[in-house]
C-alpha cells in the first residue's frame, strides 16, 4: 500500500507538530504556508511552555496543571483532551530540549521555569522571551530535515482557498492558490490537517502577525465545518499600542516580578520614577492578594479598563497605566527578558530597565475556533485541525504559555489520527471531476474580484470592521451594540459587492489575495458577534455587565455555529461540556483556589 | 529627534515583474507619531495614489509578525539593509527610499525571494539529529553559560540583511553568507548536534565556502539582532582549517 498522503496547511507549531509525526509513522506530507514556515505567526510567542516538571519543590503536578487549565478556562473546555494535554506536557518539554531549544537553565544546568498567570507554580520553562521563536525553529529544523530525506513538500508562499469535498462530503485535498503566479490549483490528499492559528485581522489592530486572519477556518466553516466558541477572544492586558499593530509586551514580565500601577492623582504631569510609592496605586496587588499581578489575562484587563475608564486614572488622561521592572536588576532582565525588553527599546524608543513601560489591553488571542472531537477530527470527514485554529484546550479564557503546549500536543494527536484514518479510507470512486469543479469556482471567484467595477476599497473595508469588532465585541459587551454590529456586517458583506481593486495584475497581487480573506473575516465575524449575543453571562473573556455572573444552568456548553448558505449566516446550537473530571466551581483569584 | 513635518516623502523602487524593469514611484503620507515603514505601506494600500496624484497599485512587500521577529520584511531603507517593521519613521532622513535587496532576485516591488537560506541551512544540516520524538526523557544536561552562548545565536532570524551587506555574497562567489556559518557554530557546540560536525564543516570548504568571508565586517553591522556573527565565522573558520589539515593527512 502507498504511505498515506497527508496535506498540513500551516507552518506554525501545530502544523509543524504534526508534519513530524506523519513523517515519522512513513506518511507522506504536503505543507502548505503563506510564508516561508520559519516566519510562521509562533515566533511571536514570548514567555515560555508549561508543563507540570515540578523542578523547583513545590509539589507541582499535572493535576494542578490540569486544573489551573480548567479553571483559568472558567470551566468552559472539555475537561479529557485538556487532562492529556497537561499528563503529556512534561514529556513535550524533553522533547524540544532534545532537539535543541536553548531552554534557560537552573546553575545546576537543569531546566530553570518561571511563574505565568493564574498559576501559583513555577511551571513554565523559557528561552530568553522569545520562546516561541526558539520552540518553532527546533521544529522547523527537524522538518528540514525530512524535507531533505524526500518525506516533506513544502509549499510555501501558497494560500489555502478551500477544502476539496467529493460527493458523499469527504475531504480529498484542497484547492490552494500560487501567491507569486496566482495560479490555482488542487492537491489530493487523504486527509488533511489545518493549522492555520488565530484570526487577530479581524480586529484590525491585534498582537497577531499580517497572516492570522482566520481566512482558512471561515472557508471551511462556509463549507460545512462547525466553529465552535467563536465570542471567546482573549485581550492581553499588556501591550504596546502601535500604528501598525500592536505589539505584545509578555506576562513574563509580570512572571519575573513587574508590577501594574496608574499614579493616584488623575493626570500627574510627574515622570514616573519621580512619582513616589505612596503615590502609586498598585490595584492588581490591592484587588487580588493572592495573585498579584499574575491574575490571568481576562481578569488583568478587565481591572486595567475598570482603572483607566471608570477611576480615569490612565497616564495622563489616556488609555495606559505603567508596566514597571525597574525595581529588578538589569542583569536579571537581560538574562530573562532581553528579546521583549528590545522590542520596548526599538518600537518606543525608552529603555524599560531604566523607565516603566506605558502598556494598554489588545486583542490577542482566538480561544474559539474549527470545531474538533478527541482525536482533532472536524466534523467533515478527513479534515483535522491542531493550533490555535481551533477550540479544544483553552475553554473561555487561555493561561499564559498554555498556547506553545497545545499547538505541539495538538499537532502530534492530529498528525497519527489523520494517517489511521488515511490508511482505512476508501479510494475516491468517481474520478477527478471533484476537483476540477472546485478549481473552477475558486478561479472564477477570482476572475469576479478582478473585474468588478465598483468603489469599495478592501484595505479600507478591513479597517473599519477593524475598529467596528474592536469596539463592541471584546473586553465589555452588550447586546444592543452585539446586535447593531452584526447588522453593520450584513451592511459590509453587502458592500463587499461593490469592491474595487486597484491591482489587477496576475502575479504577485496581495490585493486580490487580501480582498478574499476580508470577506472571510466578514463571514466569521457575524460568528463571533452572534454567538457573543446570544451567550447572556459572563464566562472567561465574555464580560456583559448586564449579566455579570456564569450562569451554569443555561450556558455551561459549546457554541457551535454552522453555516446557513440560504441565510448567507450562521446558525447557533449548543453542546455540553464534559466536566466528568472536575465538578464546576465559583472562579475567583482574590484569595487561592 | 522627533520629525515635526506635517508629511512622510516616500520614494519606492518598483519592479512589476522578476524581469521586467524598475521604475520609482513617490508618496507624500500625512505624519503622525509612532509611524514606521510597516504603516507606511499599509496606508498607501488604502489610498493607492502617488503623491503626484496618479491613481497606481498598492505595494508588493513581503512582511508578517511587525516585531523583528519573523524575518520577513527586510528591504534596504535609505540604502542600508534593514527591517522595515523597526525602522521608525522619526529616525529616517527623508524623502525615505525603499528598495527591494540587490543581491536576490525581485519578486515584485519590494518583496524578493531569499529561499537560498533555506537551502544553506538544509546543505550543512542545522539540525539536532534525534532519535525519535517518543519519550526518551531529558536532553543533555548543560550549564548555564552554554546556553548564553548558544542562545544569542540561536535567535538569527533568516533574514539575509548580513548576505545583503556583505562584498563577498555575490554570484561570483557562491558565499553562503554569515548567518548559514552561525548556525553552523550552534549546531557544532551543542552535545547531541555536535554529531554531524565534521559532515557540516565539510560542507563549508570550497567554493563558496568559509574561505570566501574577506572579514568585511558589514555582516555585524547590519545584523537586526546582534548576533556575533563574525565571532562565529572565526571560530568555524579556526574548525574547517583544522578538519582541511587532518583530512589532508588521512588521505
């Protein structure tokens, strides 16, 4: 029998995971990725990987990992996959140590770890704080390594378009489009795997890198997947706030003893540092005793909204309060957090060893996402999905560096169960017409772009559905303004008609390529908005004041949202959550669990 | 210094095709703090117009994590080579010229295809040859100071600004350039990696090889994350005379 043919779309941790896996049980693998993998959107990640290693004597274990996870979450995942994920972690870390992450190390030369939000362990190993950079380039060189054996094809400067689905709706490859040529064409496969990361774009300004606009998971659910959880976005309490994005500044900084502040005084003209300590309101501290400044992210955002927005005691009138590390010695901050201390140095211009840092809340991460069972296995037969591109781990709220585990424990469930599956399915029976039928629709949904004659700039369109999911669909939410942004979506998909590129060149032309996944974002924003509508309680990253408490009894479940193609929308149900492991509880981290 | 003009003059070097001829095109974009050479494109994106007025295409550059990280959106600015996302407006004399790398081939306007690093990477095997990724338990113990060595190493970006910037990486020469050496170092130095040193330094003798470096130094320079990259090639250098020498008496 032939290796089984497996495609991957998505260079990034999980899909990287997974190639290795395949490739290592005599699979065969396709990759595809916008950008070369190295430069996958995984290099952003920071401050570190948990895993419950219990190196440092505090009675740390994967059961409290387990339960931190769960908690954190607010009780929202399926509590199995997110016990294994957490029992494997350890084992995860080995790996990458073996392969040759520069994990930093304890003067004995054992791994050293440090503490990250809504943990009171030290659990998270580290390299420097670009820890994400140094976890994917291990992967990347072990794929190169295939790759250089002949098990890997990568394709890289690809755009996914869509999933090839023969008569009875199984996946048998995917229509992928040449980003230089512009050429598109299929590529059977017998199963494949999406690791296609998160959908920042569709808020305009996030942490996430140029490509993670969830182009890939809104294709997929127009084709019959369900997304699941998609209101679940995380706001990271730090960033910086940029032109062109926003840049994160890592909870590590907190982990290695930062600390949050606002001056007591509204608009105090003083420059920090001469801002004495019984000037300073330090509230993380003073509202949550136990944690400190390492609440998880929901929690600190929320507190630095309340502080800027209600108390109005942002620095100087606008939206930033301090993050401050100058009380730490700067051998430590260079041994630690040198690569995030850099980007503070470059992208501001001030030295955060010597000033405190001026960070606001961003939109950061994408708990939600392609709806998968146990084995990573979407709903349409032969497509998986690991990463952040889907929804299983991280429940309504993600804990900081539970991102890098789940990407590369994702990946390795995902990449096995796509080969038992390819090597028990049935060959395709009725020929390639499946194929070229997609071809043929993705060609003339490109053709129809090129051509048409109308006004609406897409780098525009983008911006204002930028500000519009900015605004009324992440850190405080309320159903008049939930509903008035998805009628403002209908008003932008239909818009979209009228779209105008300036670039109708056939090679190289990002207008076309942006313009399609703007209309995907579109599509999958009515998902988040929506489902934010309809959920009528407060849960992890979902905040309504109107309802601020969890409300187990009606939405203890999974949003899952499926296309409608008569609608042209989503339709809602709901699933429930296995809490088999551990029974649902009050969360709160003003005192310990 | 803060820049207080009311506007940006950005004049780019545009190439529509790889074959096809360049031509320049000039912008004049309102200022405001905090813009880079990042921002800069994405506005004329939204409103692709010259600053003479005539309507045109947005540019073709590539980019994707706008932190320094990624090692996407190299170009050179100014002249010199360089990452765009970190290239602060504030800090650039203007008008601001935008070219796409001289050295590889243009894919369009700014973007331009740098894959000969992959395939460095993939000739001299930077990589950590394990086993398997079944569980075999921990890697190998190392102090403190190895990491500090290797990590600084390890964070090289592919971004291709020391190839760029270095006399010796030219057709003529089939340099394989700084960065490729540097890992060659990090490879060479860690205890499993160290396993296929000889194979790796083998592949740097010759044309094309170590040899070639002429200790310009402009590789350092221009460096986005200050790697000791010319630290590293006199080290593998020092490696490959020594293996060149053995090899010569083994014969």
């Amino acid at each position: 029998m032939a290796a089984p043919k497996i495609i991957v779309v998505g260079g990034g941790l999980a899909g990287l995971s997974a190639v290795i896996k395949i490739a290592e049980m005599g699979g065969s693998v396709d990759l595809f990725s916008i950008v070369p993998v190295k430069r996958s959107h995984s290099v952003c990640a920071q401050g570190g990987i948990n895993a419950a290693k219990n190196l440092k004597g505090e009675g740390d274990s994967t059961w409290q990992h387990f339960d931190d996870t769960v908690y954190g979450g607010d009780f929202l995942a399926n509590q199995p996959p997110v016990k294994d994920m957490c029992e494997a972690a350890p084992g995860i870390i080995d790996l990458l140590d073996r392969m040759g992450v520069p994990f930093n190390r304890t003067p004995e030369g054992l791994l050293d770890f440090r503490r990250f939000g809504g943990t009171l362990y030290n659990r998270t190993a580290f390299a420097g704080a670009t820890t994400g950079q140094q976890l994917l380039y291990a992967l990347d060189e072990q794929v190169r390594r295939y790759e250089s054996e002949g098990k890997v094809k990568k394709y890289e400067h690809w755009e996914f378009l869509s999933a090839v689905l023969d008569g009875n709706r199984v996946c048998r490859g995917i229509c992928a489009m040449d980003l230089r040529s512009m050429e598109v064409r299929t590529f059977p496969a017998d199963a494949i795997i999406i690791a296609t990361g998160g959908n920042g774009a569709i808020f305009g300004k996030s942490t996430n890198s140029v490509v993670c606009t969830g182009s890939a998971q809104s294709a997929l659910y127009q084709q019959g997947c369900y997304y699941a959880n998609g209101e679940f976005i995380q706001v990271h309490p730090t960033c910086i706030p940029g032109e062109d994005k926003l840049r994160l500044m890592s909870e590590s900084a907190r982990g290695e003893g930062g600390r949050v502040w606002v001056p007591k005084t509204p608009g105090d003209k003083r420059e920090p540092k001469a801002i004495p300590e019984k000037d300073r309101w330090y509230f993380l501290e003073e509202w949550y005793p136990k944690y400190g400044n390492l609440v998880p992210r929901d929690v600190a955002t929320r507190a630095i909204f309340k502080v800027v927005f209600e108390h109005k005691l942002g620095i100087d009138g606008k939206p930033m309060v301090y993050l401050d590390l100058t009380h730490i010695d700067r051998k430590i901050l260079d041994r630690k957090l040198e690569g995030i201390l850099e980007i503070y140095e470059k992208f501001v211009g001030d030295d955060p060893r010597d000033t405190p840092m001026k960070i606001f809340p961003g939109m950061h991460y994408t708990m939600g996402g392609l709806w998968v069972d146990f084995k990573q296995a979407t709903n349409i037969p032969g497509i998986y999905a690991a990463g952040e591109c889907e929804y299983q781990y991280h429940g309504a709220n993600r804990l900081g560096a539970n991102s890098l585990v789940s990407c590369v424990y994702g990946g390795g469930v995902a990449g096995p169960n796509a080969v038992k599956y390819a090597r028990g399915l049935q060959a395709l029976s009725d020929g390639n017409g499946v194929f070229e039928a997609e071809k043929k629709k993705q060609e003339e949904s490109n053709s129809l772009l090129m051509n048409n004659e109308g006004t609406e700039n897409p780098f525009k369109l983008w911006r204002e559905l930028g500000e519009l999911m900015t605004k009324d669909c992440t850190v405080i939410r309320y159903n008049k303004n939930l509903q008035q942004t998805d009628a403002r979506l209908v008003e932008m998909l239909e818009r979209f008609r009228k779209v105008n590129l300036s670039d109708r060149t056939q090679w190289a032309n990002t207008s076309v390529v942006f313009t399609r996944q703007v209309y995907n974002m579109l599509q999958l924003s009515r998902v988040i908005a929506q489902g934010a509508r309809m959920r009528d309680e407060s849960r992890g990253a979902h905040y309504k004041p109107d309802f601020p408490d969890r409300d187990d009894k009606n939405f203890l479940k999974t949003t899952k949202a499926s296309f409608a193609p008569d609608a042209d929308g989503p339709k809602f149900e709901f699933e429930p959550v296995d809490t088999s492991l551990i029974p649902p509880r009050a969360r709160k981290y003003d005192a310990a669990k | 210094m803060a820049n207080t003009n009311k506007s940006v003059l950005i004049k780019i070097k545009r190439q529509n095709t790889p074959t096809s001829k360049s031509y320049w095109e000039e912008f004049e974009l309102a200022y405001h703090p905090g813009m880079n050479v990042i921002s800069s494109l994405m506005e004329i994106a939204a409103n692709p117009v010259t600053r003479e007025g005539k309507a045109t295409s947005p540019i073709t550059y590539d980019s994707n994590c706008l932190e320094e990280v990624c090692g996407s959106c190299a170009m050179l600015i100014n002249g010199r080579a360089r990452m765009a996302c970190s290239a602060l407006i504030d800090n650039l004399e203007q008008p601001i010229k935008l070219e796409p790398f001289a050295k590889f081939p243009v894919v369009r306007d700014l973007a331009t295809d740098r894959s000969v690093i992959f395939e460095n990477l993939k000739a001299v095997k930077a990589w950590v040859p394990i086993d398997g990724t079944y569980d075999l338990g921990p890697g190998p113990r190392m102090t403190a100071e190895e990491q500090e060595q290797a990590y600084p190493i390890s964070r090289c970006i592919s971004c291709c600004c020391c190839m760029e910037a270095c006399p010796q990486f030219n057709e003529d020469t089939g340099f394989v350039g700084a960065a490729t050496i540097a890992q060659v170092r990090l490879f060479n130095t860690h205890p499993t990696g160290k396993s296929l040193q000889r194979e790796r330094l083998a592949a740097l003798m010759g044309d094309g090889g170590i040899q070639e470096c002429g200790y310009a130094q402009n590789c350092v320079e221009v460096c986005p994350k200050d790697i000791p990259l010319t630290r590293a090639i006199s080290e593998v250098g020092g490696e490959v005379m020594k293996q060149a020498i053995g090899d010569l008496f083994r014969r």
